[in-house]
C-alpha cells in the first residue's frame, strides 16, 4: 500500500468512528458501468470501515416478487441507522435505468418519469433528516475496461462472470441515463466523478471526497443546537370541522346491512388482489372512537392470507434510529394486499407534535413529507383512504367509564387516555391543521362520525367499497 | 355470534394479554388441505387478538430467491419474539410436503428425509426456550369441501381463487404426507385434530385448545425460578491443546506466498458462486488475536457483492428477545455467498458462560444445539470451517500495550479488554471445552497459532482454499 493511501484510509475510519459516535448515518453509493472498477473501490472501502456498523447493499434486477413492493422499497429496507454506513453497489439510480430498460411496472407508472420524483422525495427526506449521502458515478476508458473484461474471460474460473457484464443494461443506455439522472439529482446531494483508468489515483480520490464530506457533517452536527419544540398550539382554540359527531342507525338496518357490505368487501378484496391494487386503509380519531370495532368489521369476512393490521404504538428503540416514515415504509403492502394502519405516520402531526417529541421544525417539515410520502404510494398503484374517526367529548367520557367499570375492558383504558383526555383542545387543533394541510384529492380524509358506532363501521365499509368499485371499475 | 363461541374468544384475548405481559412467544399453526375451512379458523383468531403483537404468517410455494436460502429461513425470519403471537397459515410441515412434491433443491437434500430433522432442531430448540407451539390440523368432510369450492366457482370476483385451490399440492399426497409427519412430530409439541365440518364446533374446539395450553403455558412460567448461573470452572485449569502459538514465517517468503493465496481465494469465490455452495467462516480467539487482520486478508481481493463480514457484539434489545441462535439464523449467507462471522454462536459458551449472561443448563445445553444448528447448515450445502485464533498471553499483553500506545489504534484497546485479560485461564477453560464438545468431521474447529500474524493468515487462507478445492472438486 502506498503511504498517500494508507493515511487516506486511516483517516476515513477514523472519520466513521466518530460519525458513528455522533449517530450519522452515512450512505455512500457506487454507480458506473460493468467492469468500470467499482467493485474494486467499494471492497477498498469496505476494508477500511469497522464491520459493527457497516453494511454493503448490492442492486439486483428485482425479482417477480420484488415488483409487487414500491420501486423504493429495497432501498427503505436497506438504509442506515442513525451511526450506520451503508454502501450501495449500484443504488436506485441504476434501478430505474432498470426499470425503465426493461419496461418493469409499465402498465404503474405510464411515464418512468415519476421514479425521478420519488428518488428526489427520498433523498430529500433522508437529507432533512440529517443523512450525508454520498454518490460516486465510476468512469473509466474503454481501452482498460475491455482489458478488465479479457481478463476475467480468460480464466475458466471467472468467465461466467465477464459474460454477466454483457447481460446488463447496455453500456450506451447507461451512461446516457446516468447522465441526465447526475444533472437532475446533483443539486440535492452533490456526485463526483471519479475516473478507475489509474487506479491508485481513483482510490485517493474517493477517501478524499469521503474525508471532505464526513469532516463537513461533523462540524454541522457539532454546530447544530438543541431544536425547540413548541406545538404552536392557539389559547381556547375552537372549530366547527368535527360538530358532526351524530350519524343514526338502527340495530335492524345494521344487522341486516353489514353482513352484505362485508360480502362485497369480501369479493373486492379478491378484485383487488386479480388486478394487482394495493389498497391501505388508514385509521385516525379521538380515543375511545372505535377505531379497533371499526376495524374488525372491515376485517371480519376477509381472507386473512391478502390483509394485515399494523397497530402502531410508542416507537421501539431501532424503529427511532430511522426517520419517523420508516416504520411504515417498510411495512407496505404487497399488490393486491390489504394494509391497514390502526394510527399511522400521521402520529408525526398529532401525539409527537402534542407532546414536544417531534421539534417544532420537525413537525411542520412534515405536512409535506407525508403529502410526498402519501404521492409516492399513489404513484406505485395504491388506493390509500384516509378515516377520521370524530367523538364528542361527553360521548369519549362515558366510554372510558365504560371501560373502567366492565371487567373484560378494563385493559383497554390507562392512565395515559385519561391524560391525552385533559389535552382535548390541542389534540383538536393538531387535528385540524393536520386535516387541512394533508387532504389531497387522491388521498382524501374522510371524516367519520363516530357517537354511534354502528353508524360509523357502516360508513367505513361503504366508503371503502365505492372508492374501491369506482378504482376497480367493477 | 354465539354465547359459549363469545365467552372462549374473550377467554383466549384475555390469556393472551397475560402471555404478552409474561413475554412467552406463541405460535400457532394451520395446517389443512385447500378449502378445509382454516383460513376461516385462522381470521376468526386473528379478530381475537391485539394487533399490537400478533402477526400472521401465509406459507408461499418458495421462489427462486427462496430457494438460495436454508429450508427453515423464512420460519427464522417471522418468529415472534417474547410476548409475541404468530400464527402460521400452513407451515414449515407444508413447506416440507411442497419441496419434496416439486423435488426442490433435490440436488442439496437427496432424501427429504434431512427437513425432518431440520423440523425436529427446530421446534425443539424453541420450546427449550420457552416457545408455546400449538398445531392445528384442520379436516373436513369431502361433500363440505366440495361445496364451498363450488360456492367460490359461482363468484365470477372468486372465481380465480377457486381455481387456485387445483393447483396446490395434490391433496391426497398432502393427507397421507401431513398424516406421517403429525405421527412423527406429535411428541415433540401435540398436533390437534380439528373437524370443521361443523363450523361453529370447530371455533369452540380451537379455542379451548389454546386456552388450555396457554393456561399451562403461565402456569409453567410461574412456578419457574431464576436459573442459576454458573459457569463451572475447575481451580488452575490447564490445557496443552493451546500451547503451539508458534508458527514461522518469513516477511520474504508472506509477500510472495500472500498475493497468490489471494488470487486462488477469488477463483475459490466465483467457483462458489457457480455451484452454488455458500460457504460460512467462524472466527473465535484470544483478544488480540488478530481476528480482524486475519479476515482482511481472506477478503481482500473478492467481490463486495459476494461476501459478507458479521461482526458480532453484544446483543440489541431485539435480539435479546428472540433464541440466541436467531441473530445467526436470520444472516445466512445465499448459495454461491460468503459471510464471514467474527465471533459467532459460540459466544453462548464462551463470554456467556464466563460472565454469567446463560444460565448453567442454557450453555450447558448450547453444544448440542450448536451441533444440530450447524449440521442443518451442511444439510443445506454449506461448507462450514471455524478458525480459532490463539495466542500466548505474554504476546497478547505486548499487542494491548502496543494499542496503548499508537494513537491510530487506541480505539481498539477498551478496560473491557484488560477485565477479559484477567480472566485468561477460564475464557481458556471455556474455549477447551467448546473444542471439544462442537468439533465434527464436516465442522471442524482449526486452531490456528496466532504469535505470528503472518503466519496464521497464510494458515486461514491455505485451509479455507484447500476445504474448498476438495469439496468443489477443483
């Protein structure tokens, strides 16, 4: 090893040991054609980073399966801690040359454009969340690349491999694509060149960009002061957005109602599941509004092999080392499934904003990451409803007591309800904002009155089906 | 819903909050031929149950991807953790019937006898460790069976569904498959027989079923005291097994021998790939020993998108509450891949036993189970070989100073280190006994002499080709 070289290496641990301290995530990406040598610089970088907190990802062509996950989905899975590395041989960017070589999603996404959008919402998301992104596109002169390429041939043992480099995207359509996906991503988080046709020189380059980076994070973090969070919350606030608490139903409609709704919910969920929809169901409301009940019926008739219920509570320890959205971007479903969220990502906007656990910036930034977020799921195919479940105050305070005086109930109420009870007047501020700044015409908040329970699960079901029969044309 | 049917859900809720308090992991499966009814039973389970830690699990024909992966994988993948439920849509009994219907990966198995004994270490090693297994086998009568496809024909929206139900395993081979396999794993955890001929009897009988076994389940858990925690050290233990710490080798004779040992090591790579043999390395040693240098060398020159280093520390949160075996179990490497463990499993018989983190009969217990973890690695096809890396203790204490005292290395050196150094001779004693006890013909533990760290990488990587070459026939 040339001395240059080992002090560069040296360097760049030492600068990941205390990005890991400091809790940055780092992503480190290698783009380039077959043969350019960034196997080469990838595994050089890898050998000098501690194997605790350093991961490599390598892009595949998705399999059958992978294409009934969002085009993301890998990258989601895929991604850093907080103190993590992560390094991506090949990243979405080459993924959605990918795609778009081959035609993948077609009949999804109409214009591969949208892939575009959704690259530029998940960088920006992961930036604003304070990961350092760092994208290397590895060039190199044909001359050395065929000399790369006849050498692997060459060996009985590696032929294989050269006549792989052949099967890829064509060289051309890469580096075209590349081209115009470095320009219209630079601005977001800048990419270096780096040329392999001296090699020695390409490895300094990359621990000399990587040094830059990480030294600028460090200072950035090092600079960055404790966030404020302050709800922003208006003294006696009011609104008439959730008087509509009432809705009438007889126990003999009910009875004779729901179990045809649920039929069809039956028969819409094999629709969805022949034509390939996912369909996400999100629930949201005071407590005590009967989301659990609501739930149940929509779930009761379906087949439980195409729907899951992701109930989401407090955070767990690895779930807070990723942004807020990961948790649920991880847990989409698959096409043709069902996926219903009892409290959502919205809990951003709601309990984190309420109870100071998001900062003030946090909070705010996120109307817009969930609208982006919300997108990005329609732009993959999916039907997203969106219920909130709406009580009035004396209705939720006999069905707490409810709870506290039936046995078989009492689990289902803490001391925690009682307290977010006394917060009624900010929980219906945040809710509010949160209905203004996120009802979008494609992913609408539907407002469901819940006093009477009977009334609400049937207005659930009927919003489902009719969004579903209208989508699915049947 | 029925009176009785209502009272034994609200039972079986109930308990189940108590196994979650209690974090006894449950898992519950279905197993039946198409049509008999328990997709019906698993929903009907489903709605009983918090979602806030049940899960369910649908059994899929395993794709290409699947197949690159151990038999029990996607099993090790969606294990509940403690205080979780997960109920198993068929299982691992009709993902042994399905393989050996389909011949899959008949070229590794040979006799698909080997997935029984897969199946057995498996549910074994679970229920030593507190797992509460429940098997439902769910029947029907033909003349039922036939209507409710019929029923599911008529449907043109459930047509296609219907018309699944042809395409799985030929029922008879199921029946007569299920009906040897619940005769040969009924001892290890009881299979019920369930008819759901008459479907609201079916519901009643599943309930009462899980009650009893969770009831017995928390009775167990009660009367279960602390374990004790000793490692069992013999006073001034001594071992000759450890005293070549020796072995020459020239600065000379290592740069010509070193580069060369690596060439072969990335043929050995792609050969490995070709065949598709996933080949697993153990590294364990004295601190200091030179673990990390050593593996350096072995993956100096190999393809990043091939290999994998798992550098092994203390336990998460997560991790902790699943077998110790799970963190291993879940990053396997795929056929043709390398994963590299520093440290491994063994930690359970070495810095658990010595620090008391396993009870006396949970290490005691571990060289069995150790045994059958990796014989299920080379029923898969692996080549397995497990390095220990030793040194003298007048040389490590050398290495720790020499730590101390380079400030591009006094991150390596931590008062954990020194503790462990006092403890020398029952890390000794405990390193003997794990030779001894888990050393097999087809996973064999290498002592390598590590006073020479030239020397012992030339070892590791001479024995990491030689073993391949014989294997592989190259």
């Amino acid at each position: 090893m040339t001395k240059i070289k080992e002090d560069l290496m040296l360097k760049t641990a030492e600068l990941v040991r205390l990005t890991h301290e400091a809790k940055i995530p780092v992503m480190i990406l290698f783009e380039g054609v077959a043969a350019s040598g960034k196997s080469r610089l990838a595994n050089e970088l890898l050998l000098a980073l501690d194997a605790k907190y350093t991961q490599f990802y390598a892009t595949k062509t998705p399999t059958t399966e992978d294409l009934r996950l969002p085009f993301l989905y890998p990258y989601w899975k895929n991604l850093p801690a907080r103190g993590e590395v992560t390094i991506y041989f090949r990243s979405w960017y080459a993924s959605m040359l990918d795609y778009e070589e081959h035609g993948l999603k077609k009949e999804v996404y109409k214009d591969y454009k949208v892939l575009l959008e959704e690259i530029e919402v998940f960088e920006n998301l992961l930036i604003n969340d304070g990961y350092e992104i760092i994208k290397f596109n590895v060039e190199i002169s044909e001359k050395k690349r065929k000399e790369h390429i006849e050498k692997t041939k060459e060996n009985p043992l590696t032929r294989w491999k050269a006549e792989e480099f052949e099967h890829a995207i064509p060289k051309e359509t890469y580096l075209d694509g590349m081209k115009k996906l470095v320009k219209a991503t630079d601005a977001i988080s800048p990419w270096t060149i780096i040329n392999y046709s001296e090699r020695n020189q390409a490895i300094n380059d990359m621990y000399e960009v990587i040094i830059e980076r990480l030294e600028a994070a460090l200072k950035k973090q090092k600079k960055k002061k404790k966030q404020p969070a302050d709800g922003k919350f208006t003294k006696n606030f009011t609104t008439d957005l959730f008087v509509d608490t009432e809705d009438d139903m007889s126990k003999k409609d009910y009875k004779k109602i729901l179990p045809e709704l649920q039929d069809r919910m039956r028969e819409i969920q094999y629709a969805l599941y022949e034509k390939k929809v996912p369909l996400i169901l999100v629930y949201e409301g005071m407590d005590a509004a009967g989301k659990g009940g609501n739930i149940k019926r929509v779930r009761e008739s379906l087949d439980p092999t195409g729907y899951e219920v992701n109930a989401i509570s407090a955070p767990t320890e690895t779930e807070l080392s990723y942004p807020y959205l990961w948790r649920f971007a991880v847990d989409l479903p698959r096409t043709g499934h069902i996926e219903i969220f009892d409290r959502s990502w919205y809990g951003r906007v709601l309990v984190e904003r309420v109870e100071g656990f998001a900062s003030t910036d946090e909070w705010q930034r996120a109307y817009e990451e969930i609208k982006d977020f919300e997108k990005s799921l329609l732009i993959e195919g999916a039907i997203v409803i969106k219920f909130f479940l709406v009580l009035d105050k004396d209705e939720q305070l006999k069905r707490f007591e409810e709870r506290q005086n039936t046995p078989d109930k009492q689990w289902k109420i803490t001391d925690e309800d009682w307290r977010n009870r006394e917060k009624w007047d900010i929980y219906l501020e945040a809710s509010k904002d949160m209905i203004d700044k996120t009802s979008t015409e494609d992913a609408p908040w539907v407002i469901i009155p819940a006093n009477n329970k009977k009334a609400a699960r049937i207005k659930a079901l009927k919003t489902i089906i009719e969004h579903c029969e209208k989508r699915l044309n049947i």
